[in-house]
C-alpha cells in the first residue's frame, strides 16, 4: 500500500472510490435514490476539475495491485475565513479497508502537507451521523460548530470540528 500525489489519470479510480464509499457510508443516513443515482462518469468529471485545481491537494492510497482503494484532499474552503487555517475536505476509503490504518496514514500525509504550508488550525466537515467523526476526535479534532445542509432534498445535521495545533496531530499520527 502506498500514499501518493494524485494526477490527472487517477480521476476515474478517485471517482469509483467516491461513489462506493458514499453508498456504503451514507446508507441509512442519505435518501437510497440520491446515492443510486451517483455516476461514476459525473465523479470523474468532478475529480478532473479537482485534480487541476491549484490549490486542492489531492492524495491517493493505492493497493499493493496499483489500484485506488481511498483519496484524502485538503485545501481553503471559501468560507473559511479563519486566517492560517486550512480545511480536511474528504478522506474516502473503500469499506473492505477500514480498520487497516490506511485513513490514518491518508490524514498524516495531509497534516504534513498543511504543515508545509504553515496552518495552525484546520477544519473538517461530517455529517453527524457519519461514524468517521469519532476517527477525527481520535486524533484531537474538536466541535468547533455545527450547522445544517441539505442533501438529496434531506436536511441533515453537520459538525465542524477543529484542530487548533497541527503538531500534536502530527505526534499522535
């Protein structure tokens, strides 16, 4: 298993892991007929324009066979006002690896890379039904606020969580 900067040929294999992880983590959480209509075409679309966005950081986790099996990306979300803050925007990972220590090693990379940059603070979005959250407060992440979005015509609760000090994160990874 290895964890590497994403190129443009990675769009597809970002785009199967994002849907089938939304199936298979949202299931129950949001409405069957939005997730049954996710396109694998679309994501790939969606990934391509990420891809080459300068300032999304986009990293994959590749099998010992070559194929992606997760994604992690990080970048400033626009209204994230916070100054020296960047935002976890998604760690995806197929469900046939969860608990194997591959989201851990997609978060430190992430971590170096934000401390590279030079943030101090850093801010993940999740649903609050979504069970990765208490991944997140493993490593230090704090509910920073929480709010609503709509999706599939659902209105779902959402946590923002915050880490303040990079560093420790990093010590903890």
């Amino acid at each position: 298993m290895q964890i590497r900067i994403a190129t443009m040929d990675d769009a597809a294999g970002i785009a199967k892991v994002h849907v089938d992880s939304w199936r298979t983590t949202y299931q129950g959480i949001i409405p069957d007929d939005f997730l049954n209509k996710l396109s694998y075409e679309q994501r790939t679309k969606l990934w391509i324009q990420n891809i080459v966005q300068e300032d999304n950081y986009v990293v994959v986790a590749e099998n010992s066979e070559g194929k992606i099996i997760g994604f992690a990306t990080g970048s400033k979300r626009e209204t994230n006002m916070v100054p020296n803050s960047c935002d976890l925007t998604t760690i995806y990972l197929l469900e046939e690896y969860h608990g194997q220590g591959i989201g851990k090693k997609l978060l430190k990379h992430l971590f170096i890379h934000f401390k590279s940059l030079g943030h101090e603070k850093i801010f993940v979005d999740v649903l609050a039904d979504n069970k990765t959250r208490h991944f997140y407060e493993y490593y230090g992440a704090k509910l920073y606020t929480t709010t609503q979005i709509k999706i599939g015509g659902k209105l779902l609760d959402e946590l923002i969580y915050e880490w303040d000090n990079v560093d420790e994160v990093l010590n903890k990874l």
